[in-house]
C-alpha cells in the first residue's frame, strides 16, 4: 500500500477500513518525524497489506492535531473497531509497532 496524507476533511474516509489504521503526527521541520518517517515506510512496505498507515501535517492541520490533543511529535496512534487506541509520542521501531498492531489484531 501506500502511506495516506489526510486533511480534516477527508479523515474519516480513511478510517473506514476493515485494516488496523496507524495514523501518525508529524511535521515536515520536525527531526525526530523525518527519522520516523523512514521507520512508517519500511513498516507500510511489509504490513501495507494489514494495516494503512494515514499522515497528519500538524502545520496544515491544526484543527485536527487539536482535536485529538497531540502535543509533541511524532504522535502515533492505532483506530480499530471504530475506536482510538492509547496514543505513543517519539520514535519507536518496526518490531514495536507490530507489537501494538498485534494486541489489536493478528498479522
């Protein structure tokens, strides 16, 4: 697959799917999101097929970084079952992100 950039308009389009959402925050001046960055195309490249990763520039979004109450980015969280899983900050790897992906739904 590939990673979806959204905009307060066209979200929840994106989370009307059968496949476990990673929607991440992140902004382009943003170190620590470039270095993420990387890390959310290796993982879409090998469980793009399971889970779709959905992109949120909190610059040009602010209204809806506010509406989920992101603080610091990098701000990731899983949507599921039509609910929001316990949203991480920072930078985490592949084998982290499976872990979580996994207590929600089998890979």
């Amino acid at each position: 697959m590939t990673i979806i950039k959204v905009t307060d308009g066209n979200l929840q389009k994106n989370l009307n799917t059968d496949k476990v959402v990673l929607l991440n925050f992140s902004a382009s001046w943003c170190g620590p999101c470039r270095v993420f960055a990387e890390t959310l195309e290796e993982f879409d490249k090998e469980f793009g097929d399971k889970v779709q990763v959905v992109k949120v520039d909190v610059d040009e979004n602010p209204e809806l970084a506010a509406e989920f109450g992101v603080m610091s980015i990098p701000n990731t969280r899983f949507y599921s079952n039509n609910k929001f899983e316990k949203p991480f900050a920072g930078i985490v790897g592949i084998a982290q992100l499976k872990e979580e992906v996994s207590k929600i739904k089998s890979l």
